[in-house]
C-alpha cells in the first residue's frame, strides 16, 4: 500500500515540473498511441499519473479506505496482483472501447488517459463482494450498504461509458469494475480444483449410500430404523 501511494506521490511531483507534460503524453494512456505507434507500456504506466492534486488525493484516499482491508485478506503478493491486473485490463479494455461503433468511441482513441481509477473501481468491487453489508457513505452524506455502492456506481459507469463526453473516462472505471469481477469469478472456479470437488463429492455420496437410514422390521417393533 504504502509504495503504490509512493509511487503515485512521485510520479505526480515528476509531472508538475517544467518537462511533466511530455513525461505525462509518454506514460498516460492513449490508445492512438498504443495502436499506431507500439507504445504497449501505456496501458500500465498511465494508473500511476494523475492531472491534479484533488485527483490525485481522492484517488489515494479511496486506495486506502477500500485497499487496506483487502491486502490484510488477501496478503500483499495477491493484493498487488488483483490492483495491477484490474488497472491493466481497465486499460487494454478502454483500447477495445475506442474501437466501438459510438459516439463517445471517436474522442476516446485520440484521448489522453491518466488516473489509478480502473485499478480502484475493482478493489471497490472487490470490497463489495467481500464485505457486502458494510456500510459506505453515498456522497459522503447518507451510509447504504457496500453492495449497492457497488451496483449504483457500476450503473453510472456503463451509463456514462455510452454518453459522447463523459465516456472517456467512465469506460476506463466500467473496464475495472468488468475485469476485477472476472478476475476474482475465475479465482472463485479454478477447473482443477473444481474437478477435485467434484470427485470428492461423488465418492462422498457413494459411501454415504451405505451408511444411509431405511425403514425396516415390523410395525409393532419399538425402532423400525435400520442402519
């Protein structure tokens, strides 16, 4: 936790200076840019930018809240998995959207896209689905369970996604949301194990038919349970 908020933090100073625009086009995400021009590393460099101190302190703020608790669950190595699996597949899905046949498709493949948002829209997604009734502040107003937090956001995104303007960026958050849901669906149901379950469960119920309860004996008799 703490050296991804260190390397935001930098990243963030390094930009501010009279050269941060050009490390800024370099490292944020466009997907023109990966397309036409091979630069294949923007899809992970660009959750680590970000255009404002207010972004960049919301960003980290919600990393905390929400990041903290899964990386005790989960332990640091699969923590940092799932936050870079999620910012990079937000990524390379928000290089699929451009490609759409929407209005908002045409601004998008020109568009310059920084921010660690579709990592943390998956870790938000995450914390639903692991702490579903814990209760977050909507607006920082009125407390509902992490659940519809996590639905009522997800909706805005693919709502806002389909929109000509405000879809640059809510298609990057809509790719978190859809590659942590994914990603922790195919954790949940490794085929291995699941074909270990279900041998297990198949010798489980050829055993128990020997050990099962019938009815026997004559009617008079004090117990008519054999075993």
């Amino acid at each position: 936790m703490k050296a991804l908020i260190g390397a935001n933090v930098a990243l963030f100073i390094l930009t501010q200076l009279p050269s941060g625009r050009v490390l800024t086009v370099w490292l944020g995400l466009m997907p023109a840019g990966v397309v036409e021009q091979l630069r294949i590393w923007q899809p992970a460099t660009y959750m680590f930018l970000h255009a404002d101190l207010f972004h960049l302190l919301f960003n980290m703020l919600a990393l905390w809240m929400f990041g903290t608790e899964l990386e005790r669950l989960w332990g640091r190595r699969y923590f940092l998995k799932f936050y870079f699996v999620c910012g990079i597949g937000a990524g390379l899905l928000t290089v699929v959207f451009a490609f759409l046949p929407f209005d908002f498709s045409r601004a998008l493949y020109e568009s310059l896209i920084i921010g660690a948002s579709g990592a943390i829209y998956g870790l938000l997604l995450a914390y639903g689905l692991y702490f579903p009734d814990r209760p977050i502040l909507m607006f920082l107003l009125f407390p509902i369970p992490a659940k519809y937090f996590v639905m009522i956001i997800g909706a805005i995104a693919f709502y806002s996604s389909l929109g000509a303007t405000g879809g640059i960026a809510s298609a990057t958050h809509l790719g978190g949301l859809v590659v942590g849901y994914l990603y922790l669906k195919g954790a949940r149901v490794d085929p291995l194990s699941e074909l270990k379950y279900r041998y297990l469960k198949w010798k489980i119920n050829r055993v128990r038919r020997k050990f099962d309860v019938y009815s026997g004996g004559r009617a008079n008799d004090w117990d008519r349970r054999v075993h």
